[in-house]
C-alpha cells in the first residue's frame, strides 16, 4: 500500500473543511513534499468563507436534528459542493494552481460504531479487537455511520480539479470511528525527539492527539479521541443569551467577566461519554441543542447570571479536557498545543493552563503550523496520501482493527457547466 517513489517535487493541494461550528469553508493552499517521517508542507495561504446565512442556517437545523425531505437534503449537498468548490478557487487567486483537492465536507450526522468491547473496560496499552471479533459484534451492534455533505465529484466538476472526499467511511466500514483522523497526520508534522506532546484541536467539538517522543516504537504508542465539547456548547449559549445578536464569545472576554460554578461543572462531568474508555467520538447528537438547555436548566438553580452560565461552560470545556488527559493517557504530555478557533479564546486558554498546572499550553503556532488552518492543511495531507496510496488512519486514534486508504477519487476535468457555474456564481439563494 505504500509508494514505491515520492514525487519529485513539491505538490500543490488544497485542502479544505468545515467542522461542527459552521463557522464556514476553512481553505488552505500547500505545497507538501515527502511521504511521513520525511513529510513537509509550506502553507501558502489560508482564508476562511463564510457560509451564506441561510445555507448556514439550514446546516444546523439538520445538525439539530429537524426533518428535511430528499429533494432538500438533496439540494443542500450540492449547495455545500458548490461553496467549497467556490472556496477552492478563490484561495488559488494569485498562486499557481492545485493538482488536488482534499475536501471533508460538513459533518451532518455522526453515530459512533456501538461498544466493541461489549462493557469491557479497556487501558491505553489494550490490544485492538481482532478483524474477526469486530465481525462477531457487528452481527449485534451496528457500525458507525457518519455524513459529510458537499459531494466531492461535483467539486471536481466545478474546479476542473481531481478532488479526494468521504474521508472518513473506509476507517467506518472496518468498525472504526472514523475520526479522529489528523492524529497521523499531527504525529509526523508535530512529534518531538524527547517531548511527549498532546495536539489539543477545539473546534465545535474538542480532540486530541497524544504524541510520545519520537523514538522506538512511537507510532503504535499514540492515543487519540474527541474529548467532548469544545466551543458548540458555548455558541449555543451565547447565540441564546444575546437573544441571537452574537454567534459566538470574542476572545472568551464575555465568559472571563462572569464566575465559574464548580458544583456545576462537576455535575456535568457525571456524563457518561467523559467516561466512556478511548476509541471514541461524539458530536452535535450529544453536545447539542437539547444538551444546552439541559445546562441551562441545570444553571437556574444556582442563580447564575449569563456571563456566570459562560464561564461555567467554559470550565466544562477545559474540566473534560484535563479530566480526559489524566483518565486515559498512559503519562501526562510534557507540552500541550491547541488549534481550532478555541485556540483563539484567550479566557478558554487561561482556564486550560490553571487545571494543567505546570504543563506549558501554546498553539501549534508556536512550532511553525498554523493554529487556524491546521485542520484544513490535515485533508491536504489525507488527499496527497490517498494519491501516493499511503494510508490516513492510526488503529490506535480510530478503533479500527487495520490501516486503510482514505478518501474517494473523482477525477477532475474541465468542463463548459463548471466555467458557466464559475463565471454566473451559480450557488442557491437560501
């Protein structure tokens, strides 16, 4: 599975995603060379586009749960294809063109694969179930599912541009999660010699990727999975508070005015994902709609005003983390790197620091890989993997029983429809 050559030089890739936020189109332009340990990437550039309100408006209802028809699930697939192929060309402007695209699309829906274990506990240093175990349980429990909207054959149509999509569904179809998937791409752009370092990323959910010193068998000893809520929680509340004005806390300052309730926070914790042994994922299905008027139910008891409800919230998202870090990994990390748009939450990053002590909390920034498009650079490197037929998952981060390839290939070529949807700006009106 893996290449007999490298390219000769540098492949230019774009990689592009959306996370459980909706915030919008995070783009990234690379140039990437090498294959792993050797595996180098210069960022370009980086831009973020905003989905049109109502587009947006229409991800989170189906995110919230709400009924759609096919015929409009339909046209919001290809409404989400055409602003990431829109995405696409815009981050190209005044840089030569891609020869790729990796696109993961808008998470929709995701339902982790049922308990494989069946109740057993498991410790980071567990062997994974055999192909022939996960088979038996399948029998009983159901695989995982999850759906990303955005198709890539229609980006390749539009582009002109052979674009790799569906990242996740291979990694599925064997009984993993089928995310996280960055940490294999964190462990060779982000390991250390002599540091054992956790790649925390919070987005609208938060994960992390627990990198042991590179030496020996370091590979096999990384530990990945979502940690729970990373800023969906906090959106929800804020949108709710400033009775919709705000979409989301700026720099964390409404939340740092308020007071952390403890007692809360420590009821919250009781949920029974924070814990559920890794390999595991989780989303919007739980970290939610119905999820935050449960804590704010849960906030009228104590009196508490709306900065006060921020702050508590806020100390959930940091608790889960910590708690997550000293539950399961084998050692705590010797540094911590945060990415994702809560690595921008001054108040979120303080709190994280206070719990951890005297473990040091940076960005990715910090050693050279940007905190913003970190996401985004990841399914460039999935989608010029999949090209060089290296696999994209790590068994450890996903629960699957084997390495697999990632991601579908839709060739790309140009067409008059794609030059006649570029130059009319063809994306419906919602």
């Amino acid at each position: 599975m893996h290449p007999t050559e490298e390219p000769a030089v540098p492949t230019r890739v774009i990689g592009l995603i959306s996370g459980t936020s909706v915030d919008g189109i995070d783009a990234a332009l690379v140039e990437i060379s090498g294959t792993e340990l050797d595996l180098k990437i210069e960022l370009l550039t980086g831009a973020t586009y905003p989905y049109p309100a109502g587009l947006r408006e229409k991800i989170l209802a189906i995110g919230a749960g709400v009924a759609i028809s096919m015929p409009e699930l339909a046209e919001i697939d290809d409404a989400i294809a055409q602003v990431f192929a829109q995405a696409a060309q815009n981050i190209q402007i005044g840089h030569q063109p891609a020869t790729i695209i990796g696109s993961h699309g808008q998470t929709v829906y995701h339902r982790p694969p049922a308990d494989r274990g069946i109740g057993k506990k498991t410790t980071p240093d567990s062997p994974l179930p055999s192909t022939d175990a996960i088979n038996r349980v399948s029998a009983h429990f159901p695989l995982g599912y999850s759906l990303q909207l955005g198709r890539g054959e229609l980006i390749a149509h539009l582009t002109g541009i052979t674009t790799v999509s569906n990242f996740r569904v291979a990694d599925i179809a064997i009984g993993g999660h089928g995310a996280p998937l960055v940490p294999r791409v964190d462990a060779y752009l982000l390991s250390h010699p002599q540091e054992g370092r956790c790649i925390q990323n919070i987005g609208g959910i938060g994960n992390v990727a627990y990198i042991p010193p590179r030496y020996g068998n370091w590979l096999s000893k990384i530990r990945a999975w979502d940690t729970g809520p990373g800023n969906s929680l906090l959106d929800l509340a804020v949108e709710h508070l400033s009775a919709g004005t705000k979409t989301y806390d700026e720099d964390g300052n409404w939340a740092a005015s308020g007071t952390p309730c403890h007692p809360l926070v420590e009821q919250w914790l009781n949920q029974n994902y924070f814990h559920l042994p890794p390999p595991k994922s989780t989303g919007r299905e739980l970290f939610g709609v119905t999820y935050i008027h449960q804590c704010l139910k849960d906030a009228q008891a104590y009196q508490l005003n709306a900065a006060d409800i921020l702050a508590t919230l806020t100390e959930l998202t940091a608790a889960s983390i910590v708690h997550s870090y000293r539950t399961f990994l084998p050692e705590m990390p010797q540094r911590v790197l945060l990415c994702g748009g809560g690595s921008r939450n001054l108040y979120l990053k303080q709190r994280l620091q206070l719990l951890l002590a005297s473990i040091p909390v940076s960005t990715t920034d910090e050693v050279g890989l940007s905190a913003d498009f970190k996401e985004a650079i990841a399914f460039a490197v999935l989608a010029y993997w999949r090209h060089l037929g290296i696999p994209g998952n790590l068994p450890t981060a996903t629960g699957a029983p084997q390495e697999v390839l990632l991601g579908e290939i839709h060739q790309g070529q140009d067409s008059v429809l794609s030059r006649e949807w570029e130059s009319k700006g063809r994306i419906p009106n919602f």
